[in-house]
C-alpha cells in the first residue's frame, strides 16, 4: 500500500532480458535501507526487489511479461528516471491518497500547459476499461498522488506545483509520453456495486 507522495527519483541503469521476465537494476541514494522481499513503487507500478548492492549503489526489481504488457515499464530505456516509493509506515501521516501500486492501464500526455507558476498537463486513456475520473476526485500518474481538474470520457487533467515538477519526473513529461495510471480504489468499488445492482434490476 501506497500514498502517492514520492521519496525520490532513481535511475535505469541496466535492463536485462530473461525468457519472459525483464529484470531493472537502479541506483537511487536510499538502497542501503533496502531489503530483498520489498515491496516498492515504480512509476505506480508495485515491484518486488530481488536483490541489493549497498556499496554500488543500486538494487534489482523483476517484472513479469504480464506487467510489462500492461504499463509503462516497456517503454523504458537505461537513463530513465523513475519515480519510486517505498510502501507506507503504519505510524505516519497519510499525505496522499491510497495508492495500491496495481496499474489499471497506461494513459499518454495529450498536451502541457505553462501556467505561470504551475503546469497543466492533460492524459488520454481508453474507456472502454470502464475506469473513469471525476472532477476533483483522486489519480495516481506515475504513482504521484494528485487531484482531477478536469474531467471527461477518456479524458482528465491534473495540476502539477513547481515543487512535484522538480522533485518527480513530471519535467520529462511532454505530449506523446505513456504514464501508469491507477484510478481511485473508492470509485472502482463503487462502480463495481452499481454495475452488480442495475445487472440484477
């Protein structure tokens, strides 16, 4: 379990093909609290680290052919700069919003909007998942907990403050990137109830 309030970024540096299975090596500064068995956001994607090397700087996280077909791990390339938290303390504040780690598909930047201080950036999706927003309702983009601006059918648009722009890899976001969403856990229950009750009407 996740809240979508990102520790830091860290960095591809190996991907390695094993039959059906593509393993990523990544340096980020905080490796030496990691143990093997973790459990870690990447980009909103949860994975499971496999093996730690403090001195060097890096760890080792596997994704399953399943997972690389349903997220943006297949368009990634040694260099890139993944958002990355560890899952939530029992005994901390709940900043974000729950965050499950389970993509529920890939969704592509439609357009940026410089806002004089703060950015817009606008995502596409296909609908036919039954997954939806709504305005003012919770969204995870590249694990990053955020709020909808707008919202229509395959359509949403959230609001990016200079301190997440820096701080996630929302500033290599441009129009054409593909991005992990996962949409509200709440809305998905409720939608699920409401499809089941109008079935047996």
């Amino acid at each position: 379990m996740f809240t979508g309030i990102i520790e830091k970024t860290g960095k591809i540096l190996k991907i390695k093909k094993e039959r059906t299975n593509y393993h990523f090596t990544i340096a980020v500064d905080f490796v030496h609290e990691l143990k093997i068995d973790q459990s870690m956001s990447h980009d909103g994607c949860c994975l499971t680290v496999v093996k730690v090397d403090p001195e060097k700087g890096y760890y080792v996280v596997t994704a399953m052919d399943e997972t690389m077909l349903k997220t943006n791990l297949r368009t990634w390339q040694e260099g890139y700069e993944v958002n990355l938290e560890r899952s939530m303390k029992m005994d901390g504040r709940f900043d974000g919003h729950i965050v499950q780690g389970h993509v529920d598909q890939t969704a592509i930047c439609e357009k940026v909007i410089d806002e004089n201080g703060s950015w817009r950036y606008y995502f596409s999706y296909d609908p036919g998942q039954d997954n939806f927003t709504v305005p003012k309702g919770s969204i995870s983009v590249n694990g990053v907990s955020l709020t909808v601006v707008d919202s229509s059918p395959g359509l949403f648009s959230v609001a990016i403050i200079p301190f997440t722009h820096q701080v996630t890899n929302f500033h290599h976001i441009q129009p054409g990137t593909t991005v992990n969403i996962e949409f509200d856990v709440f809305g998905k229950y409720v939608q699920q109830l409401m499809k089941t009750y109008l079935q047996d009407k």
